[in-house]
C-alpha cells in the first residue's frame, strides 16, 4: 500500500476532525433544509484536508498525491439539516476491501448533539496508474446502470469548467448537482404538491446515492445525463442515471439514487403520488 494510503490511516484512524462549519441560508432549497449538493461540497472540503494533511507527510511529490482517487462511493442522508445549524465532519479509515481499495468514512454531524447527518463511504484505488487514465479494477454501483439501457432519456446537459474538477474526477458538488437537475427533468418534480397558497404539502428528499466511476472527466469536456425512474417499493423510487462525454459518449459515470416523498407538515414518508406513474417504468 502506498505511503499517501498509509499516512492518511494513521491521520483518519482515530477519527480526524476534517470541517468545523454551518449551513447558510441560501444552502436550503424549496423543501426548507440544506440541498444535498451542499452536504456533497462539505465532503469535498473534508477529503481535501485530510489528503492535504496526509500528502504534507510524504513530502510535496503531486505524482504520489494524484495517485489515489475515488473509485466507488456511497452518499447516506440520515437526517435533515436547517439554516444556522452548526456542523463538522470527522474522517476515520474503515477495513479494507481489498489489497488494491483503501476505504475512508466521512461522517457529518449536528456539532451540538453529535447527531448524524449524513456520511460518506468512499473507495480509494491504490494503484500506479496517472489521473488521466481510467481504472483498471471494473466498478459499480450495487445495481448496474447501462448507458443503452432501454428507458434512459436525456435529462442533462453540462460544461465542464476548471473548478468543477479535481484530479480527473468530477467535484462532489458538481457532481450532485448535475444529477438533481436530471433527476428533475426525468419527472421526479412530477411528485411534489403544493396548496392553492402555492405553499409545498409533498416534498421529496434523498436517501442515498451510489456511484461508480469509469472514466476521466477533465475541464472543458462536455457532458450528458441520461436517466430513468423505477419503482422500488411502495414509498420509494430509484434514479438511475449515466454521465457520458457527449462528443465520444465515452462512460464516465453510473449512479443509483433512492428518492422518498414526504408530507411536509408531518416529515413521514408517503406513498408514491399517483401524478408520478407517467414517469415511473
């Protein structure tokens, strides 16, 4: 295992404190708490720190640096998070997968309670290979998403600028926020009511997101989102989606995401509105 890998155990092995910070007003989105692109960007934050800190042990070599990138991760959203609220992120190592995966938890928690609000399970590839180059080791998500499979329109349309990425892998930010766009184009928006005042009574939140990289993404590409929406049990609905170069359509992403619709007065989850069933395969 690389000396980047093993200096980043020894920071994240007892739980490093990665972000101290709370959530802006502007953050919260229509259904009153913190949009989960910006959960997304906090992880961004705290994955920085804690490869900074570990990159600062082994000395300033960027090639050791660029060598451990995402490779798989799992998005978890426990609970919401509302404007003001103070937040931090702790970073620990988990067990390995295998010899060639160095897994890493961020965990991001209300800082007066300790509750979690959500966490990020993110696989690293411990390999040789530049930025630039693919994977080699095959990756997915636990349920595969193929760019032909039958049922995917498309639902995104993005320019890749300089901030959006970080050594040949979209930011988590740009990343989520792409796919809540598509998500919203695919027909998810479709399940969201609001009263006769224009005030939402049914909203929709995310529970958790898998994705899978299979491809470099570098700025000034072009980028598209092709998705669909199934159902997977009375209350719940999965996202599918691909991220492809729209000029090569080469496959850079796969991703599952689970949706939930909620009664805004109560926050408990209902079943699936019937104005959903046109969109749902």
């Amino acid at each position: 295992m690389s000396t980047l890998v093993n200096e980043t155990a020894k920071l994240s092995s007892r739980g490093k404190l990665t972000y101290r910070g709370a959530v802006d007003a502007w953050e919260c989105d229509q259904m009153g708490h913190m949009n989960i692109q910006f959960y997304a960007q906090r992880f961004d934050l705290s994955e920085q720190v804690g490869l900074d800190d570990a990159w600062q042990s082994v000395g300033n070599d960027l090639l050791v640096r660029e060598k451990l990138g995402p490779l798989r991760e799992r998005l978890t959203f426990h609970s919401e998070l509302r404007a003001g609220a103070p937040i931090e992120i702790t970073m620990s190592a988990l067990e390995p997968v295998d010899p060639g995966i160095f897994r890493v938890r961020h965990a991001l928690a209300r800082t007066e309670d300790g509750f979690l609000a959500a966490t990020a399970d993110i696989d690293y590839e411990v390999s040789e290979q530049r930025p630039q180059e693919a994977p080699r080791r095959a990756t997915q998500p636990s349920v595969l998403v193929d760019k032909n499979h039958v049922g995917l329109r498309h639902c995104g349309r993005s320019s890749i600028l300089d901030g959006d990425v970080q050594n040949a892998r979209l930011r988590r930010q740009k990343l989520v926020a792409m796919l809540n766009h598509a998500s919203c184009h695919a027909g998810l928006e479709r399940g969201r009511q609001r009263d006769l005042g224009g005030r939402l009574i049914v909203g929709s939140a995310t529970l958790d997101m898998e994705i899978a990289f299979h491809g470099p993404v570098l700025a000034g590409m072009l980028l598209d989102v092709k998705s669909l929406l199934t159902r997977k049990t009375g209350k719940l609905v999965d996202a599918r989606h691909i991220i492809i170069d729209a000029e090569t359509d080469a496959f850079l992403y796969s991703v599952a995401v689970t949706h939930v619709f909620f009664d805004v007065c109560t926050r408990k989850a209902i079943e699936i509105p019937e104005s959903m069933t046109s969109v749902i395969t």
